[in-house]
C-alpha cells in the first residue's frame, strides 16, 4: 500500500518542524539516516522508478524540505542562537534567513557575514554538494568542498543526483540559491576567486 503525506488536520499527523520524511502515513522515518538512503527507501515503498521524472520530482520536494527544515527552520535558528524556547520568543523571517545563510557557511569553512548577499555570493563560489549539507545535520557527516569544477559537475551529473529545476525555485528559494551552473566552465575573477560560467542554464539542474 502506498503511504500519502499526511494532511495537517489528520489525528497523529507529525507538526511541521519533523522532517519532510516523517509526513507519509505507514512510513518510518530514521531521523539519523542519510538523504540517499532514507530518500530511496521511501521511494521503493512509493514504487517511485529511479530515473523518472516523477522520482526528480520527489526527490527535489524532500532535498528542498530537508535543506529548511536543518537550516532555515526557527527551531534550528533559535537554537543556534540561544533563544529560550519557553519564552514565546520568535525570530523573524529575515533574521531565520540570515541565521540559515551563516550557518551553511559554517558547515563549509566560510566565515559568516552579516549579509544574506554576502553569504550567498561566498557559498556559490563554493563548490559542494547540497546533499551533503543535508547530511551534515542529518547524520553530522562532513562537507566535502571539492577543489576541481570537472570533478563536482561529473558528480552532480550522475542521473540519480539531478533535480526538478521547477521544484527547486518554489518559495522560499533557500535550494535554488544553492545551485551551481554545471553547462559553462568555471571562471576566475580578477581576485582569483571562483565564479560560474556563463553558459546556458538547463532545464534540470543538479544539486
């Protein structure tokens, strides 16, 4: 029997701050497995086929879910900051995305600006692999920062890795603000810092 997610008013449906596994009835979410491997145990149980669109798709969904749930979640960003949970005390939306921005580059050895734009602009000179950012939260692996762009596109290529371009620009954007163009070479600036090619975007990108 396929599971569904489950609809906010169901009696025993997860709240929203559990992960994006936990939302599908006759499913057992493992908080501490991997993306891949708890994304592919739940698409064997939805007899969702690897390769096809439909399984981009979902695919997509749980990375996009996932990436806020660990990162941009007012749970995640008041812990970060030593908020009081008891005291009703929230964070606005602007404060949770600078929180997330600055956490992401902690998890690959930037150092944290004050600025959204600033911290988006380090991380997309930064070559990783969002899965893995996922994972760092997830299981506390570590992100690798890959040094060779031939290397990170070979891998974010790999059929099982791409994603629904459509499915990653759906608000609030945290999961396409994280992808790199893979159709270009990579340049240097003139400060020698990394930047992205020019080339033309596709479709279906990889994460």
């Amino acid at each position: 029997m396929l599971s569904t997610p489950t609809d906010e008013g169901d009696e025993g449906a997860p709240p929203p701050s559990q992960s994006h596994f936990a939302k599908y009835k006759h499913f057992t979410p493992n908080d501490a497995a991997s993306f891949d491997d708890e994304f592919a145990r739940l698409a064997s149980s939805q007899e969702w086929v690897p390769g096809s669109q439909n399984y981009t798709r979902q695919r997509t969904i749980a990375m996009r879910e996932e990436l806020e749930l660990h990162y941009f979640s007012q749970s995640q960003s008041q812990q970060l900051d030593d908020i009081d949970e008891e005291t009703g005390e929230e964070l606005t939306p602007e404060e949770i995305k600078l929180r997330g921005y600055q956490a992401l580059c902690h998890e690959v050895g930037i150092d944290p600006s004050d600025s959204v734009a600033e911290c988006k602009r380090h991380l997309n000179n930064t070559l990783v692999n969002i899965v893995d950012l996922i994972d760092a939260r997830r299981t506390g692996k570590r992100v690798k920062v890959w040094d060779s762009f031939q290397e990170f596109r070979a891998y974010t290529l790999l059929d099982n890795h791409r994603i629904d371009i459509t499915e990653a620009k759906r608000p609030p954007g945290y999961l396409a603000s994280l992808l790199q163009r893979l159709s270009g070479p990579r340049l240097r600036s003139k400060k020698g810092v990394s930047k992205r090619g020019s080339g033309r975007i596709t479709k279906r990108k990889a994460a």
